[in-house]
C-alpha cells in the first residue's frame, strides 16, 4: 500500500473533523445525565437512557459495515452525523417525557451506526503504510469530542436551560457540510462479493470475538467512568462545573494517548506475537484508576487521572486495526464490531454500573469497575498480532 498523499490527508482530516462532532453528540447522555437526576430522573433511569442509546448504535454498526463492505456508501458519513445532532438536540424539548426521552435516544443511534463503519473503512483505506497512526488521529479525534462535551454542554446548559438544547445541532449540521464538500462523490465504490466477505468472517471468528471481549470490558469502564464520575466528585463536594473540566482532563489525555500509540504501533507492528502495547496500556490503567479514586483531591491526583486516561485509551486505534486485518474483505463489518457492538456492549454495562451506584454507593462501585482494564488486559494476552504486511 502506498504511502499516504496530500489528497488522503485532507480527506482523513475532514473525516476525523466528523468524528470530533460525532462522538461530541455521542458523550451527550452521558454528560447531561446528572442534570437529567437534578430533574427528577433516577439514576438507574438515566443511565438506561445511554444504554438504549449504545444499544442501538451497537446492534446495526455491523449491519451498516457489513453494506459498507458490499456498496462503499460515502453518504452514510455525512447524512449519519446531520441525523444524531437533530435527534439529540431535542432532549431538552422532551425531558418531561421519559418515553419521549427513549425513542430520541434509540433513533439517535442510528446516527452513528451510520457513520463509525463507513467512515473507520475510509480511514484504513486513505491511511497507507501509517494506517494505525492516522487510525489513531481519526479515533483520537472522537475521543477529544468526548471530552469537549462537558467542557461545552454544562455550561451551556447551565446559563440557558436544557430548554435551548436545539441549537446544539448546529455543530453536526457545519460538520457534514465540510465532509459533503471535502470527499469526491466519485471516487472508487467497488462491490465486494458477500460470501467472499462472509467467508472471510467465519475464518478469523475466534480472534474477532477476543477482541471484541477486550473492547467490551475496556468500554464498560471508559463509559461508567464518563457518566459516574461527575457524581463521584460532587460526593466530595465538587461541583458539576469543576467536575466537567475533570473529565475531559480524563477523556483529553486518552485521545493524547490514542494517537501515540497508534503512531507506536506503526513501528512495532509484527515484531512479538503478542501485542505487548496493547495488554501493558490496559493492565497498567486499572492500578491507576484505582489509585486515583483514593487520592486527595489535588495537582498530583489531577496527574494520575490525565495518566490513568492516557493508558486506557492507548490502543483504541490498535483494536479497531487488528479487527480489520484479521477480518480481512470484511474489514468495514469488523470497524463495526469494535466500534459498534463492542462499544455497545460496554455502553449497556453502564446501567450495571448504575445500579451498583442506587445499591453500594459510587466510590465502591468505581472502585470495582475499574478491575474491568486489567481483566481485559489479561485476555489481550491470548491474541496473536497480525504480522506486518509486505506493502506496509
């Protein structure tokens, strides 16, 4: 494969621009979730709330990658992250309605099964002989819109009120414009044969499902993490603002993290048999977390915390590239397990978590969950990396 051109940069940046806003509206729940229990909504209930969300998005990300993989729809990309900003941007318009507040948060998934296959497919095609760096920026990318969203949101929400929430679409709306104007709606859209697909599926069956075990129970914490902390701090007196700026420390040196190691990858690919960078980065978060939970708030857990993310999400990028070279034609369909089913998974073990927090209180329940990182490390022991392609 060759090395990547000026053309494919600018496409994988306004790819990665789409993720940012993307995964801006997908961190939404989670980040209004507190305000949602101030309104009167349970915990549990709240929670179930990202649940359905995840759910959805989860259970047809493989359906539209395994189309992606078949038609190649460039479309999917733009009209995807138009259809989540508009479905999200009205959950203040419905927050009295909890049935309301369901439906928005199932039709919104949609949006980005939509996008996540189609554009991880495009993103692994443009990126050449530095895929798993450039999947790294396009992954980093989500996960620094992530972290902008309680930065931007709360404080939004605070001086405006939940009510004003429609014109949070705007963002998604800009978003889509610029990929609308940036990818060539001529560009190649080879048909791949579905058995061949299918067959290529079947054979790496075994790998694919470890992995996504380890995408699972790493998302299970990350997701928990994002939704429960801002209740951990404001146990400890912190207030929703202040709490706000520490997840996105949490979320921000993740993204950081994501894109070194990405760029690491790149170099050690198909030198151990076993992917050393992926099992450390997950094994070493958990002592990490769990370290920070005990620690005084202060300069020096604020450091742990920024460390502990960075770890965490250190091999986002790898697990997604793993997935789609072990899966072969049906690389689109395998960027839409680990994005979509795995992330999914992980999203549904939120509303666990939601209820450890109503039955045994948040400290003990994070303190828990934060085990997830190290088991998931542990499985990444049994995978075998792929060995680096002769093109790169």
């Amino acid at each position: 494969m060759e090395n990547t051109n000026k053309n494919s940069v600018t496409q994988i940046f306004a790819l990665a621009f789409a993720h940012l806003v993307n995964d801006w509206y997908g961190n939404l729940l989670a980040t209004v979730l507190p305000l949602l229990v101030l309104a009167g909504i349970s915990v549990s209930k709240s929670a179930f709330l990202i649940s359905i969300f995840t759910l959805t998005s989860s259970v047809m990300q493989p359906i539209f990658g395994f189309l992606v993989d078949r038609y190649n729809q460039k479309w999917l990309v733009y009209v995807g992250t138009v259809w989540m900003a508009v479905q999200l941007s009205l959950i203040g318009l419905v927050q009295d309605n909890y049935t309301l507040l369901m439906l928005i948060a199932a039709l919104s998934g949609l949006g980005t099964a939509a996008f996540h296959p189609q554009a991880s497919f495009m993103v692994g095609k443009l990126g050449g002989s530095r895929k798993a760096f450039w999947m790294g920026f396009f992954i980093s990318m989500g996960n620094v819109g992530m972290a902008l969203t309680p930065l931007l949101v709360i404080p939004y929400l605070n001086h405006f009120g939940l009510e004003k929430s429609p014109f949070l679409a705007i963002p998604g709306i800009i978003a889509a414009i610029f990929v609308l104007l940036s990818i060539p709606r001529n560009a190649e859209t080879k048909k791949i044969d579905a058995k061949a697909s299918l067959r290529d599926l079947r054979t790496s069956l075994i790998p694919l499902l470890k992995i996504l075990s380890v995408v699972s129970l790493r998302s299970w914490a990350y997701f928990s993490l994002i939704a429960f902390l801002p209740l951990f701090y404001q146990a400890q007196g912190i207030p929703l603002s202040s709490s706000s700026r520490l997840v996105f420390l949490m979320l921000f040196t993740g993204a950081l993290g994501g894109l070194f190691g990405g760029y690491i990858w790149d170099k050690i690919r198909g030198k151990t048999k076993i992917n050393w960078l992926l099992v450390l980065s997950l094994v070493i978060s958990s002592p990490l977390f769990f370290i920070y939970l005990h620690m005084p708030f202060g300069i020096l857990s604020l450091v742990v915390l920024g460390i502990a993310g960075a770890f965490l999400l250190a091999t986002f990028s790898v697990t997604v590239i793993m997935a789609q070279e072990a899966a072969g034609k049906s690389a689109a369909l395998a960027s839409g397990l680990m994005l979509g089913l795995g992330v999914g998974i992980g999203g549904l073990g939120v509303s666990i978590t939601g209820l450890g927090v109503e039955h045994f209180g948040i400290a003990p329940t994070l303190k828990i969950l934060v085990c997830l990182p190290l088991l998931a490390g542990l499985l990444a022991t049994t995978l075998r990396s792929p060995q680096r392609a002769k093109n790169g």
